[in-house]
C-alpha cells in the first residue's frame, strides 16, 4: 500500500463554509481515498505533491446531463447515427472532466449510448472520464416533450410505463428520467402543458424505488410540477415556476430541485436569429419569472442540486462552473452554491458516503485552481485547472 500527500493549498472541502489555509491531505493509492487530513506540516508519504500555494475545492457534480446532444446543432442531434453518437458522447463527457466535472448523472440519452459508455468505462476503455450515474432514453408520452428518434421510451399508460421501465433497468439504466411537462425545444407543447398523468409516473417510480433507484421530472411549468411531486419522484428538473406550496410539499418530502438556470439562460442571450423565434421567447418570458420563484423555493428550504441540461443549444459542456454564478442570483453564499454540488448533488444520487467533499473516508475527487473558488465563482472557470480523479491527475 503507498500514499500520496499533497500540500501546500488553501483547502475548501465543500462541507465547510470556509476555507482552511496552509492544508494537506493524504490519498491511499490504491483506494484512492483520503486516510488523513491536516493543517501546517504534512505527513509522511510515498510520495509528496507541492500545489504551489494553489486552492483546492471538490470537483463538482453534473447531475442534469446529455452527453450524446450536441449544444452547436440546436435541432437536438437526433439525426446522428449510434456510432456519431458514441463518439460525441465520449469527447462531451472528457470535456466535463475537464471543466472539474467529477461525478454526473445522465437524464436522457440517445440509443442508451450511456449505458453502453459505462461498460467500456467499467474495462477501462474510456480514459478520462468522469463517474457516471446511466439513464438510458427518457420516458414521454406519444408526441410528448424528447418524442424523436431513439430518444425515449414511449408510454401512454401507467402499464406501459411499468413494462417500459423495466426493460431499460434489463438494458441496463440505472436512473429514470420522465416527463412531466412540455419543453423549450420542442415545437408543439409548451411549460405549462402537463403531460405524462400521475398514474404513469408514479408506476415509474414503484419500479424505480424496488430497486432503490431514482426518478428525475423534467417538470417545468403547473400542472405538471404538482403531478410530479404527487407520484413521488426524487427530483425535479427545472421547476420553473415551483409555486409556495409546491416548495413546502418538496421540502416534506425530501425532493430535490435541479435548476439548470443556464440551459434558461443561454438560449434568449445567444438564440436570437439563430434558433426558431418560439424557441427563445420561451425561455425570455420564463427567465425573470424563475429566479422570482426559485429564490421563494431556496427561502423555503428546498435542496437544490447542480445540473446544468448540458447539451441544449449554446449549453456546452465546459459550462458546468458558470451555473454557480446564477445559483448566487436566487440568494445562495458563494459556499452554498457550490453545496448545491458537494452536499446535495452527493446526497440525491445516495453516493455522499463516498463522494463529494473532501473528508477523510472519501475519493479524493478534486481541482486546483489559481484563484480563492470563495472570493467569486468566476475562479472556478479556470481553463487550465488541474482535475484528479482518485488522487490521480487527469487534466
């Protein structure tokens, strides 16, 4: 057994609010957690890495993701054969581990090309990567928000839906995303529009919850955010215009919001005269309606988690660390933005025991960057940041 100290860093583990000067920690090279931890003179070791009075800060997590979309075709990449597909999505997710992406959860991929990424990952074969919670394609009704080819699985009943959930935890998901509302990218439904019924998505998530598993709600608007939360999924994706009441409910029943504010964001500042006019006045007549109503969420004590929906259109995958800049728009602290990674993304995914914050027991997952992550969450978007993985470095 060898260990590795590293020193010589300010330290934000992500549990704190703070951050701890002249820090060191110790990885165990071959479990590639963290054995100790301290303050001033660091402990012996195999070998011993100098940071160079750089800061070091969890790497985050991404859990509202579409590695096989691409955000420069704006028509969602559906075209694509499965092996275009294969090849985007395995340059998107090096790119998110690039960015200081160490942990995401898919919610929706094409021809479940995630699923069969995480096996090549699982041999070894797909280098520089980050850990990978699968999905599989999403679940919509016929002619309901992601209804494109190889997108999801069609249901228009709760037996369908059961069947259907089924089959992609045979394929291989190991995560549930449905749909409650309508979208922005698609043409024919709008936010408000409720679409698959409580009854369908609650037989999603019986199925989901008998094998401890997780269902995520693409739910934008009313109804469907309502319905959402009355079949009893674990997250909400979006949640626009999550009322008072709606918040309190979330709140008793331990659901998460996941804001993806720059996938809202993105497309009204960079989509006009680029994408269909439909498109962005979704988005802008949404946008100060949402902070209004997610700063009320946040009050009221929702947990909110850090997914980005990477893959909309102008919504790159390196633009993970500018969601936390607009997560401070609705009345978090620098440390609670990033909490919305470190904390609670860890814990809605049930791999907090293990991921997240830099603690001792933990991997040692985390980023070295230049700038105090505390004094503006513009230093977390450093280009040149050094990312590890398990104590080993990858970019």
């Amino acid at each position: 057994m060898t260990k590795t100290t590293f020193h010589n860093f300010t330290l934000f583990d992500g549990a704190s609010d703070h951050n701890v000067p002249d820090a060191w920690f110790t990885v165990d090279n071959d479990t590639h957690k963290l054995v100790d931890r301290g303050q001033g003179t660091p402990a012996a070791a195999d070998d011993q890495v100098d940071l160079g009075g750089q800061y070091v800060m969890p790497g985050f997590f991404n859990v509202h993701t579409h590695v096989t979309l691409s955000p420069d075709s704006f028509s969602g990449q559906f075209g694509q054969s499965e092996s275009e597909v294969a090849v985007f999505a395995y340059e998107n997710l090096q790119t998110l581990l690039k960015s200081g992406v160490t942990y995401v959860r898919q919610c929706g991929t094409t021809y479940d090309a995630d699923v069969k990424l995480k096996r090549l990952q699982q041999q070894g074969l797909l280098p520089h990567t980050p850990h990978m919670l699968t999905s599989g394609r999403a679940f919509s009704m016929t002619g309901g928000h992601g209804d494109a080819p190889h997108a999801a699985y069609l249901v228009d009943s709760p037996d369908e839906m059961r069947k259907a959930v089924r089959q992609a935890f045979k394929a291989g998901a190991e995560t549930v995303k449905v749909m409650a509302t309508g979208g922005v990218m698609t043409p024919n439904d709008f936010m408000e529009d409720p679409q698959l019924s409580v009854a369908e998505m609650h037989a999603a998530v019986e199925e989901a919850h008998h094998k401890r598993r997780l269902v995520a709600a693409h739910a934008e608007g009313n109804p469907g955010i309502q319905n959402a939360l009355d079949a009893g999924v674990d997250s909400i994706e979006h949640g626009f215009y999550v009322t008072a009441d709606e918040a309190r409910q979330m709140v008793k029943q331990g659901t998460y919001l996941t804001p993806t504010l720059i996938a809202e964001w993105t497309i009204p500042a960079f989509g006009k005269g680029v994408l269909p006019d439909w498109e962005v006045k979704k988005c802008a007549d949404a946008l100060d309606d949402t902070y209004v109503n997610l700063k009320r969420a946040f009050e009221l004590g929702v947990k909110f988690t850090c997914g980005t929906d990477a893959g909309t259109p102008f919504n790159g995958f390196d633009l993970t660390p500018d969601e936390f800049g607009l997560l401070t728009r609705v009345g978090m602290t620098l440390a609670q933005a990033y909490q919305c990674s470190s904390l609670n993304s860890a814990a809605l995914l049930g791999v907090d025991q293990e991921y997240g914050t830099l603690e001792v027991g933990k991997f040692a997952d985390f980023q070295v960057l230049k700038a105090n992550p505390l004094a503006d969450t513009a230093n977390v978007k450093q280009a040149d940041k050094q990312v590890y993985l398990g104590g080993h470095r990858e970019f």
